[in-house]
C-alpha cells in the first residue's frame, strides 16, 4: 500500500502528497483540509458575502432538484 504522508512547506502552500481519499481516514481528511484551506489570519472573512454564495448555490441546487425530480 502506498505511504500517506503529508508534507507541509508552510501554513499557505498546499500539501504535497499522494492521497487518496478512499483510503484515508476521517481524521486524515480533516486534517489535509485544515492544512490546505484554514489560515491564521480568519478574521478577514467577509460572512455577509459568504451567506450570500452559499444562500445562491443551495437555491440553484434547489431549482435543479427539483426540476429532476419532476421529470
């Protein structure tokens, strides 16, 4: 089996590693996500906005649902 591991350069490059999320754990997914998208500095997050994205897509993905589920 091939070797998981992860190797951080520094907090804002992204791992470099062989990784194959069907062989991984929860905890091993986690942890790749955290290293590659959480930073320090969150506190520059603009949630209004943020809302506002997830608000669209999840509408959208409703429309769409919805539109399948009718045919």
């Amino acid at each position: 089996m091939a070797s998981n591991k992860i190797v951080l350069a520094s907090a804002q490059q992204p791992i470099k590693a062989e990784l194959s999320v069907l062989t991984m754990s929860d905890e091993q997914i986690t942890n790749h996500i955290y290293a590659i998208h959480v930073h320090a500095n969150d506190d520059n997050v603009d949630e209004d906005f943020l809302f506002a994205i997830v608000e669209n897509i999840l509408k959208c993905a409703t429309v769409v649902a919805n539109n399948v589920m009718l045919r």
